[in-house]
C-alpha cells in the first residue's frame, strides 16, 4: 500500500498541493499560538536591579480565592507589597549571605523644561547592592534631601554632584540634592534615583512594607523557608516580573491572547483541511470507482487514502513545525509594536507546542482524510462506475446534522451581548458569526443549490451562450461549486463579523463616554500618574465647585458554577463621592453615591444582577492587588460601558494600586464661574506639580480610547492572521476546482465552441461564485453584529466605516475572479484534442 501511496502521489501531486498548503500553513500558526503561550508561562525579560540577586520575594503575581482552580488563576493587575518583618527571616535561611529590602516608587526627575522622562522610579539606596550599581561620582546619599541619579539619567539632565534638582513624587514635588551618581549600564527599561533610607520609606507609603526582598548567596532554601507566607520566589528570568509592573500584566495577557487565537485557528483549520481533502478526493470518483470495479475493498480504498494523505501531510506538518518558530517571533513582534508585550520581551522555544502543533495538523488531515474516504469507499463495484459520472446530490446524513447544530449554536450565542456586558461581548458576537459560518458551510450544497436556482434564469438571459453554460454546470456541480464557494464565504463572513463587531463596540463606549463626561476639565499628568495632593490643591482654585481625582484599576469577583468557582477581572474606578456629581454620569444612579467612602462600593446594575446583591449587602471581591475584601453597596448605575462595573472610593482604589497615584482629575467649576481665569489658575499649579496637564473633557474620552485603539489592532493582528490563512485555503480551492475542468473546457471546444465563450462562461461562474459568496457571508454575520448593537447602544445598526465593507467585499470578488480567470486561461492553452485525452 505504501508503494502504491507513492505512486498515487507523485502522479497526482497537483491535486494534493491544497492539502499540503493548508496543513503547512495552520500547523505554523498552531504552532506559533503554542510558543506564545510556552512564552507567556515561563519567559519574559532580563532582570536589571536584580541582576546579581539569586532570588527575589515578591508579591503573589496572580489571584486565587479559595476554591479557585490553579489553571483558573488570573494574574494581579497591581504590585502586592511584602511585610519587611520577613527580610530577617529570609537572611536567617541557611547559605544566604544577605537579604535586602526594596521599595519602589514613581519618582519624576524635572528640570526647568519640563521631566526629563516618564520611565523614572525611585528606590532606597542599600537595595542598589541588588544590581549592583555602584558610586562612580560624589557619595551616597545620607540625608533626607540627598539623591543619587543614575548616570544616564544625570547626562540627560545635565545634572553634577552638589547641584539641586526638583523630583515629583507621589507625596508631591520636592528640592534634592544630587549627593552622587550610579553607574547604569544595566538600566535599559528605565531610570533610577536612589534616596536615603528613611525618606525612600516615606515616599514608598506603606509603613512596614517593602515592594520586594533580594536574596544574595544560596536561595534554594528560601522558598521551604516561606511556605505558607502567600508570596513568590522569583528565579532566573521570573525575577523581571517582580522587579517590572508590566511584564506579569504581559505574561498573562499573551498567554491569553495565544489560546484564544489557538483556538480559533484550530476551529478554522480542521475546517479548512477537512474541506480541501474533501475537494480532492471528491476530484478522483473516476479513479476510485475503477478501483473498486475491479475489486478493491473498501479497506484498501480508505487504507490508500490514509496513506496519500499521511505522507503529503506529514512532510508539510514538519516544516509547519518549524515554520512555527520565525511566525511566533513575528506575531511577538506586531504584539509588541502595538504595546501589548515589551519590546525585549523573550520567546521560550520548547518541543512541546511544535509536536503539538505537528499532531494536531497531521491529526486533522488524517480524520478529514477518512470522513472524505468513507463515500468512495462504500459504493459497490456495479455502482462504481456510475457513481463516478454524475456528481452525488443528497447531502449525509451526520453532515446535515452537524451543520444544523452549528447553525443553532451560532443564532443562541448571537444573542449574548443582549445579556452580558463588556470587551468580551465583541469577541463572543465575532465568535457566534465564525460558528454560523461553519454551520453555513457544512450545509454548503443546500445553500448553494438554492442560491443557484435563485439565479440561474437571469444568467441565461445576460448571456445566450457564456450565461447558460454557467447556469447549466451550476447546477449539474453545485458540490463542485460549493467547495469553491465555502471558504470564500468563509472569509469574507469572517472578516465583516471580527471588523464591525469590535467597531460597533468602540463606537459604543466612545459615545457613551462622551455623553457621561460631564466635567469642565479635565487635568492628567505628563508621567502617567498625580499625586494625591494635586486634587487637594485643585480643589483651593477659586470657581472650582468640585474635584474628584480618578484612578483606574481592576476587581476580582468569584461566581459558583456548579461545582466549580468562576474567577472573573472588571474594571474599577475610584472617585471621591462626595465631588462626583457633576462631573461624571453614572446614568441612573440607585443608591446615594455620596455615601462612597470608607468600605464602600458602587456596582453597575448588570453586576449587581449578576452576582444577586442590593443595596446594602456586602459585595466580596478582591482588589488589583489580590486583598480580599467585603465592601459594603451603596449605590448602581446604568453607565457601565465608560466606567467598568465597580466604582470604589479613591482612597481605597489608590491603596491597592502599584502607584498609589491618580490617573486624573475631574473639575466641575461653579455656575457663575468665568472658565478663562480658572483655567488659567488650574495651569497655574505647574509651579506644585510640574507634571499637571490641563485639557477639556475630550482628554477623559481621549484616554479610553488610546486602551480600546490597542484592543482593537491587537484583534487586526491576531485574527488577520487567520483571515489571511482563510485566503490561502480560498485561492487554493479556487485554483483546484478550476484546474480539474481542463477535460470539460476541450469538450466544449471541440463540439464548437471557442475560447473567448469558455472564458466568458469562467468569468460569469467567478462572478457568481463571488456574489453568492458575498452576499450569504454578508447576510451570515447580520445576526450576530444586529444583536450587539441591540445590546450595547439599543441601535441594530452596525458601527463602522462603509468604505471597509466595500474594500471586504471588493478583495473577494477580485480574488475570486482571479483564482478561477488565472487557471481557465492556463487551462485552455493546450490543444482541444490532446486536452481531451488527459486522464482526470
């Protein structure tokens, strides 16, 4: 059989082309999607302040209530400082010559032009041990008002030893002295500024707690030491995500991020494959009709194409394999452009996610290849032959059912954004369309068939000859037709549903934060962060009725599931209450948000449903940083798409934040006040916080868009990826359907008619395999994007330009036109008589 499987390939190459090309490409892209994840588990970036530190004692870097799932874990959204009363017990470990406390803080160099940059951080000056970075000039700093710069940071400033520099922090702007400077050869991700001891705890602002432990010496004790401490000891490359904010945020987000795309590119590849092997097989009836007319046995008919496809597939599994490595780093790449991953973040290349990948592609060949074998193999050998001459009309049975299936799965999960709320709602609509158009394509000959006896009487009147030729080989081969059809449909089904879906939601909050904006100002900070003190001291400016700082941040919330317990992340704000009104709509407010202070909490009315609580109930959740707590509900509102599901007091969001900052202020100025002076006296506060920007509303909508504009090309990115693996399949199945019919176009040509007719009725077929195309995947996610406008805005139309839907519907015209033109043409260069002799 293996000989035979041999033969069969070599002499039939061309026909498995398709199904080498898909295996090859979805096995890369499986693979790739399996080494971000590896990466995601077990990389990261390169420690810098702790590069001659062993271990490092952090924070737990994920979340993890009681009766959560360790795979059901989400990763901490803020930095959990560490009990300083734990250094002696760590130094007391056996082989650990030290360990050293370290506190880290946002520290703003600034001079007289403005920071000199945002990516500074101040720390207490015996953690630079930890590095090391030691004095190259002056001395170390003593005093409260002492500084040490890193050397960098200080030719940047143009800064000396002795002179005095201001640093904003978040106790507010102060003068120092620059006692020295630090060498800072290792410091590529950002600045340093070291302070004496008791001052950098100061600043730090959490008595008693330190951000991390160094480990100098032996570690490997350190961890049995602290069981039970709930913290982690952070080795090798892990030590990056204890010393960088963004870099667990990273991990996981990548991690995430690759097994959802995994995912669907799993889906979309068994499709794929399973309908390219199903095309080629269905392209050799004749050849396996003879076969078993002269008494091959169904086994040897399945055992033959098993074999055909394992060696085609298993060459192209392997070099997908290995193909798998350059996309990962190019999608790590695009993933890091857009500001999802650090740019020195690192892939873990391991064996793992490529022999995964080999087996899931090779697997899915192998299954395709036996559902495609499982009709040729059936047939007696009286049948065979006149099975092979008229294509087979009747859908099976178990592909009729499985398309209906899809087809009621993708309609219910349409209707979930009309339930639920949030980011997720534009995945999951995107999702219901991916499932319809599955449903849709297996059930591809009854849609098809029906959209050509819709047409087929126009064709012949548009054309007298090319048109009916079409209309008549349309509906003798509407199988034929629909494997050309299908993955057409496919991507264009695809790409209106991932494009307008996450538009539509854009478009959604957009106006919704807008409309809920309600304040005169808007004041943000150059460094990313303001000091608590700066909406204290907005508040002072005369005509200034109310400020409320904002800091943005995240809850966790646990949900039973039956047996299991749900661990869910929502996006938080803190406010004050008291200086809320009038400068933000909550929308219909239950409840006195007033009473937001202390232990409190507000809920949107979708989550306070969600998890069955009222008014006065406590609400359990933990915060960014992973503390439990139970705040009591005292008020909902309706406004959830601009300000997330929890509303907390600022003061208590600020506490469990990385910074301790705010993310902005919010001004409402008095009825009577005159806006030109007031803002000029809110400019005026430069002097005290020399970060301190002042803008109008838009700068509060202008935030929230820069995070929804990375959603939304981390989505182009990561699902252009698999659409462009869709058009791959696209051209191919074109290309082959076309390629089998060179026997068919010398038959029309040798009863009379010529070259320029033939042309004629290819074009009018790839029109009309482009138009249904066209309109059944524009009709298949209609459903899906109508819900979710229904859901977020109470508008069923969707949100986006028109101008993308006409470049989607225009590139699959052109590419249909193209994959079916280009071959017809190569087709009918050889002569009528000898093209008719070819064997199929």
């Amino acid at each position: 059989m293996l000989s035979l499987s041999l033969q069969t390939v070599r002499t039939r190459l061309s026909g498995l082309v398709g199904a080498f090309l898909a295996v090859l490409c979805g096995t890369a892209l499986v693979g790739a999607c399996g080494v971000l994840i590896e990466s995601g588990i077990r990389a990261g970036v390169p420690t810098q302040r702790y590069a001659a530190a062993a271990a490092v004692v952090g924070g737990k870097q994920s979340v993890r209530p009681e009766g959560v799932d360790a795979i059901a874990a989400l990763p901490a959204s803020e930095q959990a400082a560490v009990d300083a009363g734990l250094i002696d017990r760590v130094a007391a470990v056996p082989g650990v010559r030290a360990a050293v406390g370290e506190v880290d803080f946002p520290a703003t160099l600034v001079t007289a032009s403005g920071p000199v940059a945002t990516d500074t951080r101040g720390h207490n000056w015996a953690a630079s041990v930890l590095g090391p970075f030691p004095i190259t000039a002056g001395a170390a700093p003593t005093r409260a008002d002492h500084v040490v710069l890193d050397a960098n940071l200080a030719a940047r400033a143009g800064v000396v030893p002795g002179q005095r520099v201001r640093v904003e922090t978040p106790l507010g702007i102060r003068e120092y002295e620059v006692s020295g400077l630090a060498a800072a050869d290792g410091l590529t991700r950002q600045s340093a500024l070291w302070f004496a001891e008791d001052q950098a705890a100061a600043l730090f602002g959490r008595p008693g707690q330190v951000h991390a432990i160094g480990v100098l010496g032996d570690a490997s004790g350190v961890e049995r030491a602290l069981a039970g401490a709930d913290l982690e000891v952070a080795t090798g490359n892990d030590r990056g995500t204890v010393e960088f904010a963004d870099v667990s945020q990273a991990r996981a987000i990548l991690t995430a991020l690759a097994a959802s795309l995994s995912g669907v590119v799993v889906l979309v590849m068994v499709f794929v494959v399973g309908s390219t092997l199903a095309l080629s097989v269905a392209q050799r009836r004749r050849e396996f009709a003879l076969l078993r007319a002269i008494a091959a046995t169904p086994k040897q008919i399945r055992a033959l194409i098993g074999a055909e496809t394992l060696l085609v597939t298993g060459v192209a599994g392997l070099l997908g394999a290995v193909g798998a490595i350059p996309v990962a780093g190019l999608l790590r790449d695009a993933f890091a452009r857009i500001g999802i991953v650090p740019s020195d973040f690192e892939l873990a290349i391991g064996p793992l996610p490529l022999v995964a990948a080999l087996l899931l592609g090779v697997g899915a060949a192998r299954f395709a290849a036996y559902t495609a074998g499982r009709g040729p193999s059936r047939i007696s050998p009286v049948e065979a032959l006149g099975e092979a001459v008229v294509e087979r009309r009747a859908l099976g049975r178990g592909r009729t059912v499985a398309g209906v299936i899809a087809l009621a799965v993708g309609v219910v999960g349409s209707t979930l954004p009309l339930f639920l709320h949030g980011p997720i709602v534009a995945g999951l609509s995107a999702l219901a369309a991916l499932v319809i158009v599955i449903g849709v394509g297996a059930l591809g000959p009854r849609v098809v068939g029906a959209a050509i006896r819709f047409v087929a009487g126009p064709l012949g009147r548009v054309s007298r000859v090319g048109g009916y030729l079409a209309a008549a080989n349309s509906r003798a081969n509407t199988r034929r037709l629909a494997a050309a059809i299908t993955p057409l449909m496919l991507a264009v089904g695809f790409a209106v549903a991932q494009f307008f879906s996450q538009t539509t939601h854009t478009a959604a909050v957009q106006r919704q934060t807008e409309l809920s904006t309600v304040a005169d100002y808007v004041i943000t900070s150059q460094s990313g962060g303001l000091p608590p003190s700066a909406a204290v001291a907005v508040r002072e400016v005369p005509g200034v009725a109310a400020a409320t700082p904002v800091v943005r941040t995240q809850v966790f919330t646990t949900t039973k599931m039956g047996e299991n317990v749900e661990l869910r992340a929502g996006a938080a704000l803190g406010v004050d209450g008291d200086q809320v009104r009038g400068t933000v709509d909550l929308g219909s407010v239950t409840g006195d948000l007033t009473a937001l202070t202390g232990d409190t909490v507000a809920l949107s009315e979708s989550q306070a449903s969600w998890m069955d609580k009222r008014i006065g109930d406590r609400v359990p959740l933990h915060f960014g940083d992973g503390r439990a707590a139970e705040p009591r509900l005292v008020a909902t509102y309706t406004h959830d798409l601009a300000f997330g599901d929890f509303v907390l007091p600022a003061a208590t969001a600020r506490a469990h934040t990385t910074n301790q900052t705010d993310s902005s202020i919010l001004v409402r100025l008095t009825p009577t006040a005159d806006g030109a002076p007031v803002a000029d006296a809110l400019r005026a506060l430069t002097a005290r916080f020399p970060t301190l920007v002042v803008g109008d509303r838009t700068a509060m909508t202008a935030a929230g868009t820069a995070v929804r504009e990375q959603q939304f090309w981390v989505n182009v990115v990561a699902f252009g990826v698999v659409l462009g693996y869709i058009v791959i399949s696209v051209a191919n199945t074109l290309v082959m359907t076309t390629a089998q019919r060179a026997r068919e176009f010398a038959l029309l040509r040798l009863i009379g008619g010529t070259r320029r007719q033939v042309k004629r009725m290819m074009r009018i077929e790839a029109l009309l395999v482009g138009g249904i195309a066209v309109v059944v995947g524009s009709l298949i996610p209609l459903l899906p994007l109508t819900f979710l406008g229904i859901g977020l805005a109470g508008n069923p139309v969707p949100s986006g330009p028109f101008l993308t839907y006409l470049g989607i519907i225009g590139s699959a015209l052109l590419l249909g036109l193209i994959a079916i033109t280009v071959p017809t043409r190569l087709g009918l260069r050889a002569r009528p008589i000898d093209a008719i002799g070819l064997r199929d």
